[in-house]
C-alpha cells in the first residue's frame, strides 16, 4: 500500500507554509486540508491534539500504522520522511 501524507493547516500558518514548502522541493506528494473551511478537520485536530488546534498537524498514513506530527520541525519530518527513503538525512 502507497503511504500518504495528509496537512491538516490553517490559512497565514507560518508553519504549515514551511512544511509544505519542505515537502514541495523534496518531491514528496502530499494533500492540504485546511481547518478554516473544514470543520470535519478542525474537530480531528482538536481531538488527536487534546483540545488544541495545532497546525500544521501531518498525518503519515502507512496503512495500519499513521503516524501524526503536530507542528513538527524540520528535523522531525526528515526523521519520519526518511523511513519510507522519502528523503536523505544528513
């Protein structure tokens, strides 16, 4: 099974910018959810960040194993990214 990538993110999100942006020139293909018109999302958010709305929030789908990050930093997504040989971490 393919793994996807899902960003839960919000509108003028710095961070949510800044990962997509990292995900982008590594050519890693990902889908953007954004909490601001999705209420479904934002429920989600709250509910796996303990009330909090987080974004970006990335959920790695591995089939039965999903990975989430909420806020994650640069060395955090290519830790996880590099798992699947997404990226090379130097």
């Amino acid at each position: 099974m393919a793994e996807s990538i899902t960003i839960y993110g919000a509108i003028g999100c710095e961070h949510t910018a800044r990962v997509k942006n990292k995900l982008r020139q590594a050519g890693v293909p990902f889908r953007c959810i954004n909490v601001n018109y999705n209420t479904a999302a934002e429920r989600f958010v709250l509910f796996v960040n303990r009330g909090l709305l987080i974004t970006p929030t990335v959920v790695i789908d591995r089939g039965k194993q999903k990975i989430m990050l909420a806020r994650p930093d640069d060395n955090d997504l290519d830790r996880v990214l590099a798992e699947p040989g997404y990226l090379v971490v130097k």
